[in-house]
C-alpha cells in the first residue's frame, strides 16, 4: 500500500468511537457428590489451561493462639503425597512444564495451575494429590516451620512488610483479620504437625470448595477430570478433626460487629533509625465486599487514590515530589476489610505527607466533594476498559474465582459496567461520608522517629504511640 | 508455533510491527526506543530513566499529564527502562487506538516545547524517591549496584545501575535533557508495535498520519564496549539485614549469543524451583539456606549470571559458598541428566505458549515483537528463540557451565548484617556503593 503522510490535526484530541459489545466469559457449573463445584469457561484462543482449586477458608479460620495455621497448612500441601517427596511433586508438575502456585488470604486458600491444556487430566490428578492426600509428614513440617519463621524474621526487615503487619494489628486486634496470613513467631514455634493435619481435616473440604477451569478445555471434560482427580474427596466418611474444638465455618463468619468498637489509636510509630523514607499507613476498618455500595465505593476511590490521577497520588507525587507513589483502597472481604492509604515517602517530607493525606481523605466528604469531571474519569478508568479483564485464562479464572468467593451472581460481570455508570457525585459524597471516618483513622509511621519526632508532635494527633518493631 | 505479524518502514525510519489478534476487543499500542542507560557516561548517569518520567508530564499539544485523558479512554499504560532500552506501552479499548496514538505521537515529537524546569526538578524528586524505596531503603537492595560496579569497568556502561547515581541525578542540567531528547527520542531511533483488535492496512494507515511527518534525527551510534574477569573479585557490603546473603556472580555471553540459551537452562537447574539441585541441597536436605535462585541475565551488549542464596541462621556464607560451587563443579564435570534436558526442553515450549497469551504490558506480544526487532532486526525471531532452548545438549550445557561458571573468574558478594563483617566470606573487602 502506498502511504502519504497528511497532516493531522493537534488541537484536540481524537475522541474514542463507540464501544464494542463483547461477550463476557459464560459459566458452566457442576457439583460433584462431594459437593465440589467445578466451574468452567471455555476460553481456546491459546491451547493453555489455568486450574483453580478456590477453598473458602483462610487464615482468619486460624484457631486463637494459632496464627498461621491456615497459612503454614496451605504451604505444607505440596511437601509429598503419599511415599512421593515435595521433590517428586514438583518434578512431576515441571515434566509437564505447569506452573503451580499455593495463595492464603484471609478468606481462602487458593491452589492454582497454569498448563498446556493438553495435561489438564494430569494436572487435576497432581492437584488432587496435594489437596486431598498431602503427606503432612512431621519432618517436612519441621522444614517448613523453619522457613516460615526466617521468613518471619527476614520481613522484619522490610519496612512496607513491618508497616502493613503492625498495621492489621492495630485496626483488628485479635479479630480474625487482625494478624497477617503468615502468623507469628510464638503460635508458629508452639505449633506441630498435628495441628496441621487436624486443620486440613477439618477445614479442607469439598463442600467449601470451587475447581476453576478457564481454557482451551470444554466443560464436560473438564466434570469427568476432575470426578476421577478429586472423586474420592469425601470427609462424611472420614472423623472430622476440629482445630481447638470450634467449628470453622463458625471462624470464617464473624458478624460484622466482631471489630472492636473501642476508640483507636490515633498516631502510631514504629522506629526505623537512619531510614531514608518513611512507610506510612492511614486507614480504619471499612465495608464487606457485600455491601450495597460497592459499585460507588470503587469509584469514589478511584477520584481519592486508587489510580494515577487520584487526588492522593497527584498530591503526593505529581506536585510535592515527596513520593514514588501513593494509593488508597478499600480492601473487600468477606467481613469488613481496610480501608488504607499507603505511601513510602522521603523522611523529611514525612509529616507534611500525612497532613495532606487525612486532608485529601476528609475534603472528599464534602469540603471539596468530587466534581463531575472526576466522577466521569474514574468511571470511565473503571468501564470502558473492563473487557482487558477477560483477556488470558488465568484472568478469567481470577475474575470467576471472585464469584465463588463472595457469593456473586452468574450475571456478574455483564451488570458490573451498568452498576458503575449508576453512580453520580451524590453518591461519592454519601458513600465516603458512611464509609470513611476521619475521627476513627490510624496513622502508622516506620520511619526515623528520631528525625521526625518533633514533626509529628505538631500534627494534632496526640502523643504517638510507639510500637517495638517485633511486637506482632 | 509461531507470533504472526506484517512490518512496514516509515519514510522517516520508524519501524512499525502490527500483530491481530480479533479475540478481545483491545489494542497494545507498544513503543520502543533504543536508549537506556548503557548509552549515558560517567558522571551523568540515571538520564535515560529520569527522562522516562519527563514523558508522562505532557507534550506541546496536550501540556497536561499523560495519564489522564488514557485512563478517561479506559486504558492502562506504563513505561519502562533498562540498560538497553526504554519502553512506553499502553493497552486501550481498540475505540481509542487513535487517542493512544495520537498521544504517543505528540510526545515523540513535540516534547520539548511542553518541558519546563518546575516539571523537571519534580521528577527528578520523585525518581529520588524511587531510589530510597526500591534500593536504598530496601533489605539487600544495593547489592545489585555493588554486582555490576564489581563485574564491569568503570567505563564500561554497565558499570552503573540504570536508576543512576544520586549525585548524578541532582547535577543533571535541563539543557542535558533537551540534548538527549534529540539525540534519541526520533522515529529512526524508535520501534511502533500494535498487538490486538486492529486491521493491520488500517492501522498503518493511521499511524503513518500520526508518526510519519516527525522529523528523523540522527542515527545513533552503536555502544560497543568489552569487559573480563581476570581474577575473583571479593566484596562485603554491610546492611540492615537479619540474615546474611552470598551473591556470585559471572560474565557471560550476550543476549541471544552462543551460550545464552545454556545459561538459561543451566542457572534454572541449578538454582531455581523445587526441582532445582541447590534447592534440593541447600534448603531441603541440609538446611544451610533460607532460599536460593539463579539468573542468566542477559543484556544487548553483555550479560551476568548471578546466584543467590540467603543463609539460615547460625549458617554461614563460607558454607554455602562451598556448597555452590561444588554443584557447580558437578555441572561442569557430568553435564546435566537426560531427564533435566527434557525438563528444560518442555518448560522453555510451556513459557514460550504462555507469552502468547496476552497482546500488551510488559512482555506481552506486542513487547516481544519490539523486543526482537530492536535487538535482532526481525520480529519474526520468536520461533528461532525458542529453537535455541531446543537446541541445548547435556554436551553444550555443560560446556557453557565450564566455561563461563568459572570458580577461578567471579564476583562474591557478602551481606551482612551492619557490624557483622565476621559474617562475610573469607578474604572480602568492603565494597563502595552510592
């Protein structure tokens, strides 16, 4: 083709055309006898698999004083299967070039596999080898222990890691969600084998359990795979062993009002001599991924933080220069989650940093509510490229994966774009007004206390709080 | 297998890559341009990274920032650079492939104009910042300036890392960045790829409107530079770390040249994984290390293999040091088994399927295409790249491994917590980092 360069025309920018309709992944659902849930999208574009084992039982299931019991279980899954070895496991999901992965949060334990769809039998069956039949030898465990509690140490290190652990610490206390997946140094060192076995038994079942299947594999093979791989996965036959004696099902569903209502700590730190940047975390404890307001939440934290041009990382980074980055999120759980704003930002600038950001939180209830203008940015960022979101396998997965996790409907993802251009400034205001309480927020600090002590003290959030930095 | 796609030449040298892929109704608009920070010098380095961010602060006919009127569009965008190259991408719906372009296109062409000094020392704060958290306030974080500071000469431009040295960063001049700019931020110095919902003759059409009337500027030169090992090089940094880390490191061959494919499967057998041997022996058998991994990295004009492994408490770096090269030396001397070949072979055409999944962001296809077009001049490299992990034998592995993993011919590099230099492998000195 012959091509002539034209001028084109710079005075404004070209507005996108109309958006194409895409259809969004149909589900296919079954329940084996079990009452495993095996779902599937038929997605074929490239010959790939992604497998996801989603159990509905995380670390806040940790029975009290075990902390990380759900975590270190989850680890210990792919340490053998019968007489084979966690080396034997994974040579044997390496032959078959599959990459394999173990997930805790604080609502699930999710085990996943990207694969050649050709081995997605194969793959189920080693799946199933690990979830179902795992060795949970005493001497792996001991191993594993090991790792899990220089791990422990070596996060103590890492000033995000030290700022987001104590942080969960002060917003939840011993709530469920109070204590990162991994636990602590004490419940791990007191903790054994048994408890471990006893934690799979019980907590590791079917009827809380969804396989994933996205790929190039149609729905029916994908049930007869997963009969023969997890068939025999079945407890009702087995006695059923309970962790401290409570049933934990009962531990996964805290009511709401489990959060301490108790005033909070206002200003908190943790010291970190001679560190260039401070890590800071401001938040409170917020919403279920249940709560009505979901939609305009997403949105309104779109404008506050949750994207580039947000108002905290504008502040922050673009005109103050204090930061790499800063962002807000309401984290959505089964129980109500965070909400936290986190920056890392040069030690000098630390208190003005926090300054700016409980006055980008506050302004947005309604001393500078959100502008329209905003409202149609953050919407925009949200629906128009929702389709990218459908794009590979393990995406899909993922996006399915949310459905089973909080109870979502079929139509899920086809209503999601509707829902979101639902929402008007009204909204924001309403939802950040209910959700988002200046009075109730937490300010953390891992930082050089010696260098901003002072700074700090001007703040008008009472004399901080100082925390050791191996208290959690 | 294969990654299909057409490139044209733009009368102005700007090479255009166009790949569809109809299945989701996106675009990855994927910009390459051939400067990273192997083509700074002493003394000013940090440039090609700090201008990475410049391009985010708006051009001359949209003087706002770059991001915004992306993300109104529903897209998700990002950049990148390394030693060899910057890379700007952005994944649209395919209704907004002229906004992407129309954008991409404004800041290759009319940066300047729109580039102030307020701008400029803004970014240049925040780069300081990305500094702080990424390196300077992260456990282990400087180790890789004290690697390639040890591995290459002074004058050699991987001697540096590509975030650049403080006192370089807070010297650098606006008048340097306007230099910079011209030298090679032009179409003959660029490659345009686009990956997903487009028609191919219709999307070069719309950039050849766009792209084709910028101005070519001068072709740059070829960074040419050489580096040996003559001896064991023995450093000791000290940091405020838990647990000390031993890092080995070697020269090795360039990206795609003889040797690099070898390394690649070597350093994962090695080091990487379960299945891994000094996994198997230094983290599931004896208990001496926390973690271990390995890496060929390979860069345009050289490349480093680096071995890492984190010493369990009451362990020491000495002991792991002589764990590593004892299975290094096994390596060398047997070669691989039959059974890991076949493993490195089935794994690298696993990866290989999984790259194809995406058509955008970092490493998707429109990436692999520009990154093969830049470095090799033919896109259509993919299927002969992974015909080089095809290739490798139990004889050339263990050749590559003898060669280049040489005992006699590397960096070691000690962690240690501060004031713990008792923690160190024999014979270390301590090393100086910015």
């Amino acid at each position: 083709m012959t091509l002539r360069s034209v001028a084109v025309d710079r005075s404004r920018l070209p507005e996108p055309g109309p958006s194409k309709t895409f259809a969004f992944p149909a589900i296919r659902k079954s329940t084996l006898d079990s009452g495993l849930g095996v779902w599937s999208v038929y997605h074929p574009q490239v010959p790939v698999v992604s497998l996801m084992l989603l159990v509905r039982c995380g670390a806040a299931a940790d029975p009290p004083g075990k902390d990380g019991l759900a975590a270190i279980t989850a680890d210990m899954l792919d340490e053998g299967s019968g007489d084979r070895s966690a080396i034997d496991i994974h040579e044997a999901l390496a032959n078959l070039g599959a990459q394999f992965d173990t997930d805790i949060g604080s609502d699930a334990i999710v085990v996943s596999t990207t694969a050649l769809s050709r081995f997605t039998d194969r793959v189920l069956g080693l799946m199933a080898d690990v979830v179902v039949r795992p060795a949970l030898r005493d001497g792996d465990f001991a191993r594993v222990r090991q790792l899990r509690l220089h791990r422990l140490m070596q996060l103590r290190d890492i000033p995000s890691a030290v700022a987001d652990r104590a942080f969960l610490k002060l917003l939840y206390g011993t709530h469920p969600y109070g204590h990162a997946p991994i636990g602590s140094e004490a419940a791990l060192r007191e903790m054994t084998a048994d408890d471990v076995r006893a934690f799979h038994a019980s907590a590791i079942r079917p009827s809380v359990s969804t396989l994933i299947a996205v790929g190039d594999c149609a729905h029916d093979d994908v049930v007869r795979f997963a009969k023969a791989a997890f068939g025999d996965w079945d407890v009702n036959g087995a006695r059923r062993l309970q962790p401290s004696g409570e049933d934990t099902d009962s531990l996964a569903l805290h009511s709401e009002d489990a959060v301490s209502a108790s005033l909070p700590t206002r200003l908190a730190v943790i010291a970190r001599p001679r560190a260039p940047q401070s890590e800071l975390r401001i938040g409170h404890v917020a919403v279920p991924r249940s709560t009505p307001d979901y939609h305009a939440l997403l949105v309104a934290n779109a404008i506050l933080g949750g994207q580039f041009v947000s108002r905290v990382n504008l502040k922050l980074r673009e005109e103050k220069g204090f930061t790499y980055g800063a962002r807000t999120a309401f984290e959505f759980r089964r129980m109500p989650g965070p909400f936290v704003l986190q920056v890392g930002v040069q030690t000098a600038a630390t208190a003005e940093a926090i300054q700016e950001s409980l006055r980008e939180l506050s302004d947005i209830r309604g001393d500078r509510p959100a502008t329209s203008a905003e409202l149609a940015l953050g919407m925009a960022a949200l629906t128009r490229g929702y389709a990218r979101n459908f794009e590979t396998a393990d995406q899909i997965a993922r996006g399915v994966m949310q459905l089973a996790l909080y109870d979502l409907p079929d139509d899920y993802f086809a209503a999601f774009v509707p829902a979101v251009e639902r929402v008007t400034v009204d909204d924001i205001s309403r939802v950040m007004q209910h959700h988002l309480d200046p009075a109730r927020l937490t300010t953390l600090v891992v930082g050089d206390i010696d260098a901003i002590g002072q700074d700090l003290g001007r703040l008008n959030l009472g004399a901080p709080v100082t925390l050791p930095a191996d208290s959690f | 297998m294969t990654l299909s796609f057409t490139k044209h030449t733009l009368g102005n040298g700007l090479d255009v890559i166009l790949h569809e892929d109809r299945a989701c109704p996106i675009v990855a608009v994927n910009l390459w341009y051939h400067v990273g920070s192997k083509n700074e010098r002493p003394g000013h380095t940090g440039f090609a990274h700090l201008f990475e961010h410049l391009m985010f602060e708006g051009s001359q006919h949209h003087d706002h920032g770059y991001f915004q009127p992306l993300q109104g569009a529903g897209a998700t965008l990002n950049g990148s650079t390394n030693a060899d190259r910057t890379n700007y991408w952005e994944v649209v719906p395919s209704n907004a492939l002229e906004l992407a372009l129309w954008m991409e296109s404004d800041r290759m062409g009319y940066l300047l104009p729109a580039l102030t000094e307020a701008k400029f020392s803004n970014q240049r704060d925040v780069v300081l910042n990305e500094r702080r958290q990424n390196y300077e306030n992260r456990p282990y974080g400087l180790a890789s300036m004290a690697l390639l500071a040890a591995l290459f000469p002074p004058d050699h431009p991987y001697h540096w890392a590509t975030i650049g040295e403080v006192a370089d960063l807070q010297a650098v001049q606006l008048d340097e960045v306007h230099a910079f700019f011209r030298r090679y931020y032009h179409p003959a110095n660029a490659s345009l790829s686009l990956a997903g919902d487009i028609d191919a003759d219709d999307a070069l059409a719309v950039v050849d409107q766009y792209f084709g009337s910028i101005e070519p500027g001068p072709r740059a030169d070829r960074v040419s530079a050489s580096a040996s090992l003559a001896s064991n090089v023995r450093l000791v940094l000290e940091d405020r770390v838990e647990l000390p880390r031993l890092y080995l490191a070697w020269l090795t061959p360039a990206m795609f040249a003889e040797g690099d494919a070898d390394l690649d499967l070597a350093t994962d057998l090695l080091a990487n994984g379960k299945t891994s041997r000094l996994y198997k022996r230094l983290v599931f058998d004896e208990r001496i290390a926390t973690d271990v991994s390995a890496s060929q990295n390979s860069r345009e004009i050289g490349a480093f293999a680096q071995l890492t492994a984190t010493a369990a408490p009451g362990r020491t770096l000495a002991e792991l040091e002589r764990a590593i090269l004892e299975e290094i030396a096994r390596v060398a001397a047997d070669g691989p088994t039959d059974a890991e070949i076949e493993r490195g072979r089935v794994q690298a055409e696993a990866q290989f399927v999984y790259r194809l999944q995406t058509v955008g962001g970092f490493g998707g296809k429109s990436d692999q295409l520009n990154a093969y077009n830049v470095f090799i001049g033919d896109p259509a490299y993919f299927d002969r790249d992974l015909e080089r992990y095809h290739a490798v034998t139990r004889a050339s592995l263990q050749q590559a491994v003898a060669r280049f993993l040489n005992p006699d011919r590397r960096v070691t590099l000690s962690i240690v917590p501060d004031g713990r230099f008792d923690l160190a492998v024999p014979d270390s000195t301590p090393a100086v980092v910015g």
